[in-house]
C-alpha cells in the first residue's frame, strides 16, 4: 500500500468516525442526523454564499497551517501562529490607514502584506533566537509570546484605535482585497493568496536546497550538523518564515474583509491551524484541503444552529483529530 493511499484511508476513517459519533450526538439532542447533516451540507457548499463563506474561513486556516506544517518538517513546533496572526494583522492595518491613498493598488496591497508578514516573522525568528542561543523549547516560548503580543496590541491600541473602540482606522481604499462575488460573502481575492501561498511553500519544501536542509533537520538534526548544514541558523530561519505565513492572515481578515484591525478578530485560527496541518500530515497541498473541511464543519454548525448546539462543529474536529 502506498504511502498516500494509507494516508488517505486514514482520513476518511477520521471522517467516518466523526460523522457517526456526531450522529449519535444529535441523537442524545433529540434532531435527527439526516436533517442535521443536510443542512450543513446545503449551507456550505449547497449555495454561493456557503461555498463563500467556506472559502472565507478556510483562508486563515490555510495561512497558520502551513505555518505550522513548514515548522514541523524542520522538527519544531510553531505553536505562536496565534500571536503571529495578531502581529501581521494588526502591522498591515497600521501601515494600510498610513499609506499614500493616491497610491496604486499594485504597491499598497503588497506594502500591507509584506509588513504584516516581516512583523510576524521578526516574532517567529525572535523564538528561534531563543532556541538556537539560550535552548529555550520553542513551545514555551510561542506559547508565552502569544499573551504576551496580545497585550502589547491592547497597549498600543491606545494610540492607534478609534476612541472608545478596539478597532484601527480603516485602511486606505486601494488597499483592499477585492471580493470573489460569490452571493455577498466575505470570501475574498485572499484565499487565492492563500493557494499560491501552499504552491510556493511546497516549491520550497521539494524543489530547493533549503527544503532540503530543513527536512534532513526534522529527520535528525544532529546528522545534520555532521553533515555540514547549519542547524541552529536554519531553525532561526524556518521558524521566521513560518511566523510570516501566520502573519499573511492579515490579508483576508484586514484587506478582505473588515477593511481594519479589530482585535479578537481572527482568534483561534492560529490553534486551530496546529490541527489542520496534522490532519495534513504537514503537506502543503494536503493543508488546503484540511482547511476546506474544517471551515466546512464550522460553517456547517453554524448554520445548523437552530437544531443543534453549533459547537457540535468542535466536538467533530477534535474526533477527526483523535481518530
């Protein structure tokens, strides 16, 4: 049996599993399963505006999973996508209400992007500092850098939300990510950022020397280091890149679709992106589709709320997990 085909049978095995332990749930709720899952399924991808609404929560899933997914194929685990969301977020709507709005959209949405994601990297590479000089374990340190981050944007926040509000000024209008058109949902030109994201980080990954390197880390990092590759100096680097990927999720949840930063808005989906990318198996390609059936359970339970209690969805993802 091939590698991917046992990969494959694994997955719909989690699904299966998940499915039933969730039909017994609506049983014990008193709805009937059949209902339930047809409501789900019509709301997400019966109907544009679900299939918008899929793509839309599937983005940011997309963004910290392959940040976590590239992480772990240099043995490390990125565990601050969280708090790496929060900084390009927030540094691409600072920099988007600043820029020149007589600009042309080909300069000011790649200024936003890439300054959200050289925040997020800074973060990233500032754990792997740690690491590399002090031999800090990088899940302490993401862990603490995400409250720690937190706070500091509440702090800043007084300078540069909107009096009485947790919101920055809107970013200038040539800064906006265009809508996909998809019934009036909140799907934006970022989830196609986000594939050629998953493309490029799959290109690094198996067509280059530093995909390379950052495997045979994983693999054993101490035949690594006899073998001539600078483990400390790559880990430094894959952890900086990975925090940048988090840090583009600024792109659909500022540019796409808020317009600002709000804070709270995005919570979650660094944690959540540690279980898409395992659900993945780590690979890139395999990330968008994990994304697409997770925001496919959330936008299910939500909609399905009248029957069951929505967080059924995250009972469903920690069985697929687990199984």
């Amino acid at each position: 049996m091939t590698f991917w085909r046992r990969e494959l049978i694994g997955v719909a095995v989690a699904l299966l599993c998940a499915m039933a332990a969730g039909s017994g749930l609506m049983l014990v709720w008193g709805a009937s399963p059949a209902q339930v899952w047809g409501i789900m399924l019509a709301r997400s991808w019966g109907d544009l505006y679900g299939v918008g609404q899929v793509l839309f929560r599937a983005t940011p899933l997309i963004f910290t999973g392959l940040s976590v997914a590239l992480a772990f194929h240099a043995g490390l685990f990125n565990i601050g996508a969280e708090g790496q969301l929060f900084v390009g977020s927030f540094v691409t709507a600072i920099v988007g209400v600043h820029l020149n709005p007589e600009w042309p959209a080909l300069v000011v949405v790649p200024t936003c992007l890439v300054a959200g994601a050289l925040a997020a990297a800074c973060l990233g590479a500032f754990a792997g500092v740690l690491r590399v000089r002090f031999g800090a374990h990088e899940v302490l340190t993401t862990i603490l850098l995400n409250f720690i981050v937190q706070g500091l944007i509440l702090w800043l926040g007084r300078f540069a939300f909107v009096e009485q509000t947790l919101h920055t000024r809107e970013v200038v209008p040539l800064a906006r990510l265009g809508s996909l058109g998809l019934a009036g949902s909140s799907a934006s030109l970022a989830f196609g950022l986000a594939l050629i994201a998953a493309l490029a980080v799959a290109g690094l990954l198996w067509r280059t020397r530093a995909g390379f390197e950052l495997r045979v880390i994983g693999h054993n990092a101490a035949a690594a280091q006899a073998g001539g590759i600078f483990v400390g100096r790559r880990q430094v680097w894959v952890l900086a890149v990975a925090g940048g990927l988090a840090g583009l999720t600024g792109a659909g949840t500022v540019l796409g679709y808020k317009g600002y930063y709000e804070y709270g808005v995005g919570s979650g989906a660094g944690f959540m992106g540690i279980a898409v990318a395992l659900l993945a198996r780590n690979h890139p390609l395999a990330v968008v589709a994990s994304a697409l059936v997770f925001a496919t359970l959330l936008q299910g339970g939500l909609a399905a709320n009248a029957l069951v209690p929505k967080e059924i969805a995250d009972v469903l993802l920690a069985i697929v997990i687990l199984v």
